[in-house]
DNA sequence: TTGATTCGGAAACAATCATTCCCTATTATC
DNA sequence: GATAATAGGGAATGATTGTTTCCGAATCAA
C-alpha cells in the first residue's frame, strides 16, 4: 500500500491535482478503481496521504543533508546544495508537492492551504535553526538577522522548484556559492 | 474585449488552469459561451491569450520600479521591492500567472513551457543588465558574477509568489534589505 | 470440504466539462 | 427604409470526470 502512495505521490508531482483524473491514478498506482476507493475517501483524501507521505519524505532527506556538516554555517550549505539538487534534472521536472500545493490549491482549499502553510514555517524554523546554530558556534556572524534570513532562503528553495520545473539549468555549486552571501 | 481579457487573467490567476471551467470564465468575463467561442479558439487560446496580456502588464510595472532608481543598484533593489509588493496581501494571494503555468503547466504542455521559460530568461536578462549596469555606474562591486546573481534573483522572485500564495507575511523592507547582500 | 469474509476489479452512475450549433439583436450598406 | 452581415447569447451535445455498486477470487476458520 505504501508502495502505492508513492506513485500516487509521483502522479500528483507530475500532474498536479486537477489534471490527474482517478483513472491516471489507478493507472499508476496499479490498483483498480474500487480499491482506491476502498483504501480512501475519496480523490482528496488520496491526495492528502500522498502529500503527508512526500512531507516526510523531503524532510528526512533534508536532514540527512544537514547532517553532513560539521558546523551551522556547513549545515545550512548543504541543506541548500540538496534543494539545489533536487530541483534540478528530471527530479526537479517531477516537480514539488508543497510548490504544487501552495500555487493550485492553497487559495481555495483550506484544508491544503493551512498544511501548507504549516510546512512552509516548519521548514523555515530549521533553517533559522540551522543560522542560530552557525551563531553558536562561530560559523555564522550574531549580526545575522536569522528570521528574515531564513524567510528569504524559503523564497529561494520554493523559486529553485519553479525556475527547475520551467528547465531552466541550476549549478548548484555556483548558486548556493552566491547565497552563502546572504550569511555575510 | 481588453476588459474581458483582465477579467480572465484574474481567474485564471486565482484559480489555475485546470479548476477553471468555462463557466467560471463566462461569469468573470461577462460573456456567454458562446461568445468566447467567437473570439478564441478554445479554453487553451484564452489561456494563452491571458498569460501574454498579464506579462505584458508585469514587465510594464516592472520597469517602471526600475526607474525609481537613480543608479544600478538602487533600481535593482526598486525592482526586488516591486516583486515583494505584488506577492504579499490580496494581489500576492491572487498569484503570478508565470508561476502558476510553470508549476501546472510547463511539464505537460509544451507551448506554455516554451512560453514560461523563455519569459523566466526575459526577466534573469533584465535583471543581470542592471547588474551589469551598477558595476558600470560603481553601484555594485565589480566582482559580482551577474550571470549567477540574476538567476538566485529569480528563484527569488519566483518564491515569493509561492510563499506569498501560502499566506506567509512578507516584509519587503527587510527581505529586501538582506536580499541585497548579495550584491557585496 | 465448506462457510464466511475480505480484498481487488470492472462495469454502471450521475454530474460536469469543453465545445458546437442555432437563434436573436444590432449595425452597416445600398 | 429594406436587407445583408456580424456579434453576442443560450440551449443542446458528446465526452470525460469522480464516485458507487456489484461481482468474482482468494484467504482463513471450522
């Protein structure tokens, strides 16, 4: 089953809500129409489980990321490098539930929309967590304002998603070189 | 027709492509059915017709940010200004139609993508040229790499419609202000 | 082996979608 | 002033949508 919400999660990336019909997500999800009913409410909640399911997947990569640093500052540059990265190539084609989310349903979903939300301020709270960190440990100068920092880098990681799924190429290295500015 | 226009822009805008049916459309444009039909070839033509008419208007706004500045510098940072503006409160909630097709769009109909990245290259050119145009006038150090600077700017730009359309406050003065470190 | 129960699959359902067709005004032309 | 031509409006159409229902197969207990 959990096999089969993760192609549930590569439709939605893929297509977005509207445009994935029930039948492209049986398709995918090798389950017949019936089942899927059965194992959820209805279109919506399929929806949910998968972007729960995506949720938790990113977050673990980005933490895994995170860990390779041996400080604050080379933490949050890593964490970076891996938006970079997955925004990129045929992964940032597939494109990111959360961007998805927020630009097609957010506005008239509320249920979408608060979950959203809620993971954009979480996602912001461990990079400014990441910036104290970086403070703590010299890496980072205290005359960083580490909210707005973090708000910015937010913008960045969502714009990465968008500029990757228009084709545009991104050189990781080169870009996380010039955020890293942002840390000065 | 141009009024008709705006009005489909502005649902389009709010609701993406998908969830817009030709009803909804008919009812912002003050038109019946039939009438669109007179006038465009189907709901994609309109939708086209939308996106050219909406970044016409952007780029003019734009611009005219841009000449608020008295230098390279200062009109970049007009511009950064402009694009926090438009993406925050009700006009942020409403969204960018640019964003909106990349993220729902480009990976499945080619003559949107085409038309989305090479509007994402319109505006990384503009920005890199008032780059280019700082480290001309001294505005803005000579060893800024424009090429890099520009497209970091653009995920930017395009992240703040994304994190404007999810609700988060955004204030221009402050993103703003940490945004032009990146010109050091 | 038999009975009950759970699971997946395909056909049927109503609703909604984009599109077309036809009718009615309104304007312009002769 | 009559007529042709055009633009706009709304009902009809066929396809597709999300959802439900019903049926068969497989699993487990007795």
């Amino acid at each position: 089953m959990d096999t089969a919400l993760d192609r549930a999660v590569r439709v939605f990336r893929e297509r977005g809500y509207h445009a994935t019909s029930i039948g492209d997500l049986t398709a995918a999800m090798r389950l017949a129409t019936g089942s899927v009913y059965k194992a959820f409410r209805d279109k919506h909640a399929v929806f949910l489980a998968a972007f729960e399911r995506y949720v938790a997947l990113r977050q673990e990569q980005t933490r895994n990321a995170a860990a390779k640093g041996t400080n604050g500052r080379e933490r949050l540059r890593h964490v970076l490098l891996s938006h970079v990265e997955h925004s990129q190539g045929s992964e940032g084609r597939r494109g990111c539930l959360v961007v998805g989310s927020a630009v097609e349903l957010s506005a008239l979903d509320p249920m979408v929309g608060a979950r959203v939300n809620a993971q954009l301020k979480t996602n912001e709270n461990f990079i400014a967590g990441l910036i104290r960190e970086g403070q703590a440990d010299g890496s980072i100068p205290a005359h960083v304002e580490a909210d707005d920092t973090a708000r910015l880098m937010i913008c960045i990681t969502q714009g990465l998603r968008v500029v990757g799924k228009a084709r545009l190429p991104l050189d990781g290295e080169r870009l996380v070189g010039v955020a890293m500015k942002l840390l000065a």
